[in-house]
C-alpha cells in the first residue's frame, strides 16, 4: 500500500507542478492521506527501533558471560546467536542494550562498559569479575555479586523496582563505585561496601542496607528514601564532603562519628536521622538542624553540640540521650516523645531545654519527664503533658504559650533545699503547679488560668512553720453558693462568679497559716470587681464559703 502510494505521489510530481497537484482537491486529499500514512509507519518504526537496534543482546538461556550460547544479538532485521566475530556483549567494544533474561554469570573481566542493562529475569551474578555500565541500569530480577573481589562500576543511573534484588559483597568501598542517581523501590537492597563517585540522589520507596557507604571525593549525597546505615557514614574521612538528608537515615556506627570530617545537613521538612546502635554513639551536630531525631537501640547516646530539633526529638528502645559534660542545650520545635525503658532514658545534667515550635508540642513520658532549665517559648498555644508529670529542678521560663498538663502536673523544684528558679513573661499553667517553698516574705507565683486568660495567684507567706510545696490551679468551673449569703464586716456577700475558682493544697509537709494571697480575675463576667468583691475560702467542696482573713480592696477591674 505504501509503494502504491508512493509511486502515485511520484507520477503527480513528475506529471505536473506542485501548485497543480496542491490545486487538485482530489488528489491533494490523497496527498494527506499518504503524508498521514507515511507519518505512522516512521512513528511505529521508531518505536521499535528505541526498544532494539543493531548491536544490542539479550540472554536466551542459563550460562556464563562469555558462552556465545547463552546470548542471542540483534543484526538489524532478527535476533540469532552471536558470531565468534560478533562476540559475546563487551568483548570488543561496547555493546548496545543488554537485557537478562536468564541466569547469568560474569565469568571474565569484561573489557568495555555496557551502554544500558536490564535485569529482567533471573539472576546476574557479577562474582569477581570487573562490570561497568554507562548507562542505565533496570533491575527488575536480581543483581548479585557474591565475590568481594572484582571492580563495579555504574557511571549512570540504577532503578530498582519494588520486587527485585540486589546484593553486592564488593570491599573494599573502591570495588562498587557509583556515579549516577540510584532509585531504589526495593527492601530487598543489602550491599557491603561503596563509594559515592559524583553528586548524587538516593530515592525512591524503598530501603537500602549498606554495612560502609563512602566517598571517592569531595561529593554531595542527597538521600531521599531509606538508608540504613551498618557501620560507617564516610568512614574513610574524605574531607569536604556533605549528606544531605530528605528521607530516612538510620544510622547503627558507632567506631567513628556519623560523616566524620565530613558534614551532614538534616534539616529537610519530614526528614529523619535515627542512631539506633546497641553500642554507645555521638550525636553530632548538623550544618543546621536535625528535623525528626530519633534516639532509640540501647546504651547512651551523647549530643556534640547543641541540637536544634525542628520537628519530633524521640528517645525510644532501651536508649539513654545524654547532654553531654559540655552541657549541650536542646532546642525542639515538635514534639518530646520518651518511651525508652532505660531507667535514667534523659541525662539532663545543667542543660536548658527550649520548646520554641509555631503549633501546640506535645512532651510524652509516662514514667514522668525531668528537665534542668525548661523554657517555653511557643508561638502556638504552647506545650501538653500528654501522659506524666513534669519536673523541672532548676529553673523554668515561661516566655510565650501555655503549659496545658491535662490531668498530671508541672512542678518546679526538688525540695526545701532546691526550690528552683521561676521567670515569667506570658501564658498560663492550665492544671496543676507545684513549688517547693521554704523562705518568708517571698512572693512565689502561680500563673495557672485557661487556655484564654491567665488567673495568676501570688502567694507570700508571713510566718512559715516548716517548708515543702503547694500545688496550685484554677478551676474553670462554677464554685456555687455553698454558705451564701454571708457578712463581712458589714459587708453582705450573696453570690459568687460562676467563671471558676482557685485551689491550693500542701505538700510534703508545707506548715503556715499567716499568708498573703493576690489573685487576678483576668475575663471574670459582670458584675464589675471592684472594692466590696471579696475572696473566699473553703477547705473543700463539701464546705460551705467563708471570709476569713483581713479584705484588702480589689483593683483593676475583671
């Protein structure tokens, strides 16, 4: 049909001028039809030629590399068995693609790199032989190199699909070199030893186990999937050299220091670097800040810097997170997970702790959680004690955002001896606050309230009889009338505010009846307070009001 169409549109050309034929609405419909027809056999022909071209090889059945038995060639027109002048793939000169079909084992060097490889099926065993590929290679079976000797290089990119696999003994780090990206949707990827020959990009949805990934040069590493981490992280030292982590890294050295003499940047959003060794490990410090760091495996884990943790800090298996004797401080923006069974799972020491996120942070610990110095610094609604109390024995700072304890309690100090240190600027303690108290005519603050209005409470004692602690909290419920009305020299008293009360309790032997108390009203409704609004006291809730005490006038209103 082709030729006839062909010759037709020869005989219109050599018959008349081209104005003539594009003036013939017959034959210029003609003309579109070939010109249409033309255009899809070149479409189809150029597909076919992308997927085989002269040169390229593909393996018809189970043997070695250099059998000419184990390999079919394409010619240009039809796969046949290789010639002895043709040769096996690579043997004189490179070879167009080559794919594996089959069980096949490297049994030579070979000479030149292949362009691209697929493994489609079966297994390609590289033994102890050297293999380099230019272009890309597809693993869609199996790549296996059970020999550590036998130098592997792959100059371009690597795509492992999500059901193939492949391994590699290769050492030292120098007998696997990559130059290319590596995509990796596999978790069947266990490989010893190699070296990052260029920039490149680690991706994809699955995991990649290596016992030593290192550098051949002053490269950058950006991981973008699973990486799991053996032994050593640029454990040969190669200066200037950067990892940069987008994905997951989890990392089980512990005889050098994560990218010794080298640096790594965690920072990305969602990013995660986990040292998980059964064995004691440093914890580095970043370029700039770790996202998620996770602290888990067992024995103690000890911070090299300061750590800026801009997503979730976890401390979790039997794993200890120390500050180290440098006294490392933690900033964290997310969230404090410990649920490590270490006994002492937080070395403290005389570090600071700051929660300085945008959104509320969670602190989780149900054994309860000790800090040295806290400080909250939240630009959200502030912290939540999701599952225990929390101490702080030296000196807690309240700057910004609230400290909701949700049914446990936040208590600042040790004991009589160590009372600790309270600096406030702004938010509320919702729930219970505990200090510790052993000094007369010291104001100690309470600045508990809601989520909306802090109803502080300031508490000086005038004649202190022993010291301990009082819990202190406000109640955002309706205290009722129990005892109302009731006179106050002269002054009638018939209803309360229904917008909540104050409750205090002593503790570990706290003694003293002779005290001053300050409360702030902040949001309390109408009616106004003004110098008749007295405080009442009650010992619980199944007492009835009273007004005890010398009335001081209210001032500032609700």
């Amino acid at each position: 049909l082709l030729r006839s169409a062909y010759a037709r549109f020869l005989s219109l050309l050599s018959n008349r001028s081209m104005e003539e034929v594009w003036g013939e609405k017959n034959d210029f419909r003609f003309l579109k039809i070939v010109f249409a027809l033309i255009i899809l056999v070149a479409l189809s022909a150029g597909s076919n030629l992308s997927a085989q071209v002269t040169g390229d090889y593909r393996s018809k059945a189970d043997g070695v590399w250099t059998a000419l038995s184990t390999w079919e060639r394409f010619n240009g027109s039809f796969w046949a068995q290789p010639t002895p002048g043709e040769g096996y793939p690579a043997q004189y000169g490179p070879p167009g693609t080559v794919d594996i079909n089959n069980n096949v084992t490297l049994d030579d060097n070979l000479m030149s790199p292949l362009n691209d490889l697929n493994i489609n099926a079966g297994t390609l065993e590289l033994s102890s032989f050297n293999f380099s590929v230019s272009g890309t290679t597809n693993i869609y079976s199996s790549l296996n190199d059970g020999n550590a000797d036998g130098q592997v290089q792959f100059f371009g990119n690597i795509i492992v699909s999500n059901s193939a696999t492949w391994n590699s003994l290769a050492s030292p780090t120098l007998n696997l070199l990559l130059y290319g990206n590596v995509t990796n949707n596999s978790n069947n990827v266990t490989v010893v030893r190699c070296r990052a020959a260029n920039n490149l990009i680690i991706s994809g949805a699955g995991t990649m186990r290596l016992d030593y990934f290192e550098f051949n040069g002053s490269y950058t590493v950006t991981n973008r999937s699973t990486v799991i981490i053996d032994l050593g992280l640029n454990y040969n030292r190669v200066t200037n050299t950067l990892w940069v982590n987008e994905g997951t890294l989890d990392f089980y050295g512990y005889e050098r220091n994560l990218m010794t003499d080298g640096e790594i940047n965690a920072s990305a959003v969602g990013n995660t670097v986990n040292y998980c060794a059964s064995q004691s490990q440093a914890v580095i410090d970043p370029v700039s800040s770790y996202y998620n760091l996770i602290i888990s495996g067992s024995n103690t884990k000890t911070s090299q810097g300061d750590l800026d943790v801009n997503g979730d800090l976890t401390i979790t298996g039997s794993a200890r997170l120390d500050v180290g004797f440098a006294n490392n401080n933690i900033y964290l923006a997310g969230n404090w997970i410990n649920n490590s069974i270490n006994p002492d799972p937080f070395r403290e020491r005389t570090a600071s702790v700051t929660f300085d996120g945008t959104s509320q942070q969670t602190i989780y610990n149900s054994a309860g959680e000790t800090f040295y110095n806290l400080t909250i610094n939240n630009s959200g609604t502030g912290i939540l004690l999701a599952d225990g109390n929390v101490v702080v024995s030296n000196t807690l700072t309240m700057s910004s955002g609230n400290i909701d304890v949700a049914g446990y309690r936040m208590t600042l100090g040790t004991g009589t001896a160590n009372t600790g240190t309270f600096s406030f600027a702004s938010g509320s303690i919702i729930g219970e606050f505990e200090r510790w108290i052993n000094t007369d005519g010291v104001d100690f603050l309470f600045p508990v309230g809601t989520a909306v209005y802090n109803r502080s409470a300031t508490i000086n004692f005038n004649s202190l009889s022993s010291g301990g602690s009082l819990i202190g909290k406000f109640n955002d419920l309706d205290p009722l009338e129990a005892g109302l009305p009731l006179n106050d020299n002269g002054v009638c008293i018939a209803h309360t505010y229904n917008d909540g009360y104050w409750s205090f309790e002593v503790n570990n032997g706290l003694s003293g009846t002779d005290y001053d108390l300050e409360l702030v009203a902040t949001g309390f409704s109408l009616p106004p307070i003004d110098a008749p609004t007295r405080l009442l006291t009650r010992i619980n809730s199944l007492n009835d009001w009273d007004a005890i005490g010398i009335h001081s006038n209210a001032t500032g209103g609700n």
